[in-house]
C-alpha cells in the first residue's frame, strides 16, 4: 500500500472519528503486500479544531509476536496477546482532572448542570485537557457519568484518629464530658464540611443512589462514619460503664449522631448564624443524655415521655390499691437492683401502674420510701408519746423502749431503710422534693429529741450539748449498728446501743 493511500485513509479515519466523538480505529488489510500480512491504522489524536485534517501517529504491523500498541479508544495501551487496556499514570492522572473538574461544576455552578447538564468545553478547560482527550477517555457518557461518581464517592470521609481526639479532648478537660464535647465542637465544626465531605456525599446520594455498585459504597464509606461515632462514644463514656436505654444501641446512637451532623451541615449552608459549633454540642449532648443510662435503669427511651401523654384508657387497668401496688412493686426493685439501680418508671410498669398516674402518686423514689415508711414512723411517734406520758423521767426506760421499736422496724423494713440511708447518703442533690419530703416526714432524731430535752433537765444528760445532735447521733447509731449486725436480734442491738449510750464506755 502506498504512503498517499495510507494518509488518505487516515483522513478519512480522522473526520468519522470528529463527527462520531471517538476514535475507534481501522483495520486495513493489503493482501497485495510483499510480506503477505495486514497493516492496522491507528488514530490517537483528532484535531477538533480542523475539518479533520490530522495525521496517523502510528501504523503498526500484526504479527504473531506480542506487540504493546497505542489504543485511541482506552488512551493507554493495549496488549495484543489478550487485548485488555493496560491504564498508565497519565491516564489515571487525566480521569482524575477530568472527573474533579465536573464535579467542581455541579458543586459550583448548579444552574449550568440544570442549563445544559456537564458542559464538556467547560469540564475540559478546567481540567487543561482537550476534547480529543475527554472523548478518547470516555467512549460513552454513562463512562464518564461513572467516573464521575467514582469521584464523589472516593472523597467522602477523611480519615482523622477521632479515638485519639477524643481522648485529647478528655484529658484537656479533666475528664469532663460536657466540655470536652463543646471544645471538639468549636475546633471541628468550621471544618467538619471538608472531613465529611457533606456535599460530595449528597451529589453522591442524589445521582447513584440506585446504581448497586455506588449505593453499596455509600454504605460503606456511612458505615465508616458511624464506626467513628462510635470510637468517639467509647472513649468518652464507654468506659464509665453507662449503658443505652432500649430500643437504642451503640450503633443505633452514632448513626442518629452522623444524622444530626449531616442535617446541621446542610442547614448551615442556608443558615451560618442560626447553627453554631454550641448549638451542636448541646444537641449531641441532649441525645445522648437522653439514651445514656448511668443508673442501670432497665427502660426504655420513651417512657420517660409517659408522664407527658396521660392515656385515659388506662385507668381501667390500675390496681384498685396503686399506692400499694407501687410500694410493693418497690420493695422488689430495691431488693433486687439497689436503689440506685431502680427507676420510678420501672417500679410503675412491675406495679402494673401508668407511669402517668405513677407519677402523680409518687413524684420521686424518695417519696416512694416515705409512703412505705409512714405507717411504722407514725407508730414510733404514737409510742413515744406514750412513754412519755406514762413514764415520766424515766429517761432510761424511755430510751431502751424507743430503741428497741426502732430496731425492729429497722428489721422488718429492711429494704426501704436500706434505700432511705442510700437517698440520705448520696441523693440529696438529684431530687431535692423527694429529699425535702424525707426530711419533714420521716424525720426519726426527732423522736428522740423530746426524751433527750427531759434527760438535760433532770441531769441525766450533759446540758452543754445540743439535744438535736445527741438524738441523731444515737438515731445513726442504731442505723449502722443494725445495718452491720442483720443476723442480730432486734433487741440484742437495741440492747447494745442503749447500753452503751446510757451506761457509756466506762467500768464504774
């Protein structure tokens, strides 16, 4: 075949391959050649600038032997043992440019894509590649459409050690959860666009949400998000031993948490003022506290709404003694869980009570105890009444009598005395209205106040300290004293503490 023949028929290559947006190649065979064999005409660059005019930068010649030839339709090369395309740096290196400069199109200029869809002058200028380049990169849209998403969905999430953050942020902190949240949120948030990739995501979401292959690394590159969470949640206050109120999981948590991320974010492009670094913070911090379960409640999240959404209809279920159910119900949560470990809502549901109507009955725990204890408090006062009236300054008898009744209701109420000296103890700032309630109706050193005064004014007890603290003192006494000794008889620890009150440490 003559070297006129050859450029004209690469002119000819050259103007199908302008007008059909691809160069594909043309084989020519030339039986006629001295060597017998056949020539392939190879077109790796079209001027689009021209009406076709454009050289053949490579003829190469078939043969049994492996050759590696330019490929116009891949733009890297071919092996011509099995034919597959073998990607270059350069190659790679332009579907990166290419596919960064659409996507910098969609995010930037969202009327041009509503307009005219991906402007490909414009996508090739960008990216300083010519349009013979993008179109021998991508034979068909639904390539570039795919490298396009293959773009948005590898820039999702930047992989920062949160772990090691969050610990940082702790330990600045001293340990102080709340603020070490806040502070992550104020060094993070003005950032968080570029570590999550929010708007990437969504481009990603919007247009391959039903492509399997691109859906499924969504998936994934949440998955990893929500793994972060959950790195961050375990740090900060999963080794405190909280645990997560039913239905919530830890997993379930930080998926809610990405979420709330995720919507702020999108919020903050239309509203910068209105959401702020604090107003995260105090929103992850709401979430959490509201799932967080520190007390080893067995609950679930919405029952703590219950007493919000009364349901009338279920009045038709309350025992017909509620306030004895709950007490009942009490006695076996305490003993079983401990008193910290209970919750009002689940003594309510044990009770079968509403934990609307529950709520109403009994506003607290602590009150709880006074209901139980009332009875037996009310029968201590009655009794020492009548000591006093009968006995007169008899002091002695009066003490020993009174001790030995508290005893004995200190027995036989075990499981609320327990709960009232751990309300005592380590309640009184959770819930000062049942703690207040505690005080003027269970109030036992004041029982034993009035005998104490008689005591001081006969000269059996020293005048020059203060009766209140005596009869607390000897109250708490009696307390650990049967605390201490459960397998001792009532009256044998009764016996004990008068003595030692009353006849004191000294041998006479």
């Amino acid at each position: 075949m003559s070297t006129t023949a050859l450029i004209d028929l690469a002119f000819l290559c050259s103007t199908f391959a302008a007008r059909c947006v691809r160069c594909e190649g043309v084989a020519i065979h030339a039986s006629s050649s001295p060597q017998g064999g056949h020539y392939r005409v190879v077109v790796e660059s079209v001027s689009m600038r021209s009406i076709g005019l454009t050289r053949c930068n490579r003829v190469s010649r078939c043969s049994d032997q492996p050759q590696r030839r330019g490929c116009p339709r891949r733009g890297g090369f071919v092996d011509n043992r099995c034919g597959k395309a073998v990607m270059t740096d350069n190659d790679q290196t332009a579907d990166r440019q290419l596919a960064e400069a659409a996507i910098d199109v969609m995010l930037n200029d969202p009327i041009a894509l509503l307009d005219r869809g991906l402007p490909i002058e414009r996508i090739c200028d960008q990216a300083h590649f010519g349009r013979a380049t993008f179109f021998r990169r991508y034979g068909t849209k639904d390539q570039f459409i795919h490298a396009v998403l293959e773009g948005l969905v590898r820039s999702a999430v930047r992989g920062d050690d949160v772990k090691a953050v969050s610990r940082t942020m702790l330990e600045a902190h001293d340990g102080d959860v709340v603020r070490a949240v806040h502070a992550m949120a104020e060094a993070y948030f003005d950032k968080a666009d570029e570590l999550v990739g929010t708007d990437r995501a969504m481009l990603a979401t919007v247009f391959g949400h039903d492509r399997g292959q691109f859906a499924r690394r969504l998936r994934e590159t949440y998955g990893r998000r929500d793994a972060t969470a959950v790195e961050a949640f375990n740090t900060l206050v999963g080794s405190r031993g909280a645990t997560l109120r039913k239905p919530f999981t830890v997993k379930r948590l930080a998926l809610v948490l990405t979420a709330l991320l995720d919507g702020m974010l999108l919020r903050r492009r239309i509203d910068p003022h209105a959401v702020s670094a604090q107003l995260l913070a105090d929103a992850v911090l709401a979430i959490a506290g509201s799932v967080l379960n520190a007390e080893q409640e067995y609950v679930d999240v919405y029952d703590k709404l219950g007493v919000f959404a009364p349901n009338p209809a279920a009045a038709a279920s309350v025992p017909s003694d509620p306030r004895g159910a709950m007490i009942g119900a009490a006695r076996d949560e305490f003993g079983k869980r401990g008193y910290f470990a209970s919750s009002l809502d689940t003594i309510a549901g044990v009770a079968g009570v509403p934990v609307s109507i529950a709520r109403q009955i009994f506003p607290t725990k602590p009150h709880i105890i006074v209901g139980a204890l009332r009875t037996g408090y009310a029968k201590l006062s009655e009794s020492m009444d009548d000591d006093l009236m009968i006995h007169g300054d008899h002091v002695d008898l009066v003490v020993r009598k009174h001790l030995e009744r508290f005893a004995q209701l200190v027995a036989q109420e075990t499981v609320f005395m327990d709960a009232l000296m751990a309300a005592v103890a380590h309640d009184t700032y959770s819930e000062p209205e049942g703690m207040l309630a505690i005080k003027e109706e269970l109030d036992f050193p004041a029982l034993l106040e009035p005998v104490v005064l008689r005591g001081q004014r006969n000269g059996r007890f020293d005048k020059n300290l203060s009766s209140r603290d005596i009869a607390a003192l000897v109250t708490n006494t009696m307390l650990l004293r049967c605390f201490t000794r459960r397998g001792v008889a009532a009256e044998d620890n009764a016996g004990f503490v008068s003595t030692l009150l009353l006849d004191g440490l000294k041998t006479r």
